[in-house]
C-alpha cells in the first residue's frame, strides 16, 4: 500500500477520500528545515502556480508575487501596491508576465516591470489567464474579449469578431494550430480566419473555467456543465460537478478541481462539513479516464475553493486556495 503525505504552506487541514481505501497522513506545516523566512509564505487568495525553467516556483496571489527557490518564498512585486495578481507566465525568452484583476498585466524581465493597460491597447484591466501561442505572440484573457500581444501592439477579439462572450477565462493553441476560447457563454474555435462555436447535442458550454489540450489531443472542458473530454468527434462526460481547473501530469491523469456538491460521506468516513461550500481535487488515473463511471480519486479541503494545479519537477502536487498554497506528494 502506498503512503500519501500531505505537506502545507499554512495551517491548512487536508483530508483523503479515496475510492480504494487507501490510508492518507496529514502535516499540518513544512517545518523550519523546508521553508525558511517563513514571514514570506503566501497566505492570501492563491489564483494560480507555476515551475519556471530554472526549476523555480511562481505563485500569483491577491497579496502579491511570490517566488519560491526550494528554501524560501520572495515576494518578487514588493514594489507594486494594492494589486490583486491572477495568474503567471514564463515566456519563451525567460521574461515573466503577470496578470491581475483591475490592473492589466505586468511584464517582469527580471529587473524592472512594465505595465500594460487598456489605455495600452489591452481588451480590459481585468485580466485572468495569460497564453504564450507558438509564434512568441502573448495572449490575455479578459472580461471584455481577448488580446493578442506581438510585442509591439494588442490586436483584441470579441463577440463582433464570433466569440459567443466577451468574458473570456481560458485560451489555448492546438497540436494543429487552432485557437480554443473558453467563455462565459461557451467554447469558440479560431482557425486564424473565423471563428465556430462548439456544440453538445446543438448546446453550447456554459462558464467554461478550463481547459487542456491533452498528450493524446483530447480537449478537456470544465465549467458549469461538469467535465468532458472531447477527441474532435465525440464527447465523453466525466462530471456533473462544476470545475475550475484542469490539469494534465507527466503520467497522463487528469487532475481537476471542483465544487464536492454530492458526495455527504467520503470512503474514509469522512462527512461532508454542514452546509459549507466544499471543494475537491481529483485524479482521474488510467482505469477512470478509460471508464467515466469510475469515480476518480478525491481529495477533500475543507478551506472552500481550490485554483491552479501544478505538478512540480519533484512530483510534488501544487495548488492553490483561499488561504494559501497547499502541496501533495505521494511515496
């Protein structure tokens, strides 16, 4: 039977519910030898995480900025007051760029921050995810379309260009080179020409929170409508449960993040916490995601919602929340 260690950023309780009973332990911090100046440990609303190439961990907070070397935790937008940071790109020239909600986006080259606004050019100050497509163009989701930065200008998409919304969460470039749009209204395909709707059963995706292109080339799409894996003629669905977040490991399971708005008792007894709004992390392994009446394996918070999913070079689980960071590793 394999060990399953929790490890935490904060004191943040987290319990296992698993389908085949296996045994989980929980720490409640990192000790002193595995983070030091902990004064620096986010503590905030944690929106997203990132590993850079230097094998460095982002994490963009409503705090601020932090970087993480293996030891201890810098806040890197010490400088910068008041903003309320989303999500973290590492570009292909090693530069960073960081989005934020109000406050358009920062490019950091290391040394010193540029800021982009709509008085820039950018769709909107509202900013949630960043994408770097394959030609080195930056693009930003916002609440009022989508931008694409060439370095120079924003050129910006919106529903007068075929985006069924305007308020766009997600953007990612295929294996063939077109454009996925997940909106509040639904997912949109550019081909660099035009834009098509997806449809399931002539109904389009409701706030669609994420979405991943797989190693196999599925597109997973998780929202208001639940999980469904779609391999460019049929859809397979996963989930009732609304989904924030999606994520592919270096094994090929799909971790997500979701509302737990069925399950009252969990495997390991567990009961589900009153009328609290409670979240799940689950891993859909080999057997799950070839059988969706399998339940994947969850993992229950009771600290409400959880962000941005991260496998680290070390195999370490990141992900964000409420409160903080929490980490998962399994021996």
């Amino acid at each position: 039977m394999k060990n399953h260690n929790f490890l935490f950023f904060f004191a943040f309780i987290l319990s296992s519910c698993v389908g085949n009973n296996q045994n989980m332990r929980s720490d409640d911090r990192i000790n002193q030898n595995q983070v030091k100046d902990t004064a620096e440990i986010p503590q905030g609303i944690t929106r997203n995480i990132k590993q850079d190439s230097k094998g460095r961990i982002w994490v963009a907070t409503f705090d601020g900025i932090f970087r993480f070397d293996g030891k201890s935790f810098s806040k890197i937008t010490d400088k910068i007051n008041s903003v309320r940071f989303f999500s973290v790109l590492e570009d292909r020239k090693g530069n960073f760029w960081f989005s934020s909600v109000g406050s358009g986006v920062y490019y950091y080259d290391g040394e010193s921050f540029t800021n982009y606004t709509s008085k820039d050019g950018l769709a909107n100050n509202r900013v949630t995810e960043i994408y770097e497509d394959r030609k080195g163009n930056i693009w930003f989701s916002t609440e009022q379309g989508a931008s694409r930065f060439d370095g120079k200008s924003f050129l910006n998409f919106t529903t007068e260009n075929g985006l069924p919304a305007n308020y766009v969460h997600w953007i990612l470039e295929d294996q063939s080179g077109k454009f996925w749009f997940g909106t509040q209204e639904g997912v949109s395909i550019y081909d660099g020409k035009s834009f098509s709707n997806l449809t399931q059963n002539n109904r389009g995706f409701y706030n669609v929170r994420g979405m991943i292109e797989d190693a196999s080339g599925n597109i997973w799409i998780g929202g208001n409508d639940g999980l469904w894996k779609y391999d460019g003629r049929n859809f397979t669905k996963f989930s009732d449960s609304f989904v924030g977040y999606i994520y592919e490991d270096k094994e090929g399971n799909i971790w997500t993040s979701s509302k737990d708005d069925k399950t009252s008792e969990f495997s390991n007894g567990l009961q589900k916490n009153g009328n609290q709004e409670s979240w799940v992390l689950s891993r859909y392994n080999k057997s799950s995601l070839s059988n969706p009446n399998l339940l994947p394996e969850l993992f229950k918070t009771h600290e409400g919602m959880i962000f941005g999913i991260l496998e680290a070079n070390d195999g370490i689980i990141w992900y964000g929340t409420l409160n903080g960071i929490g980490r998962w590793s399994e021996d």
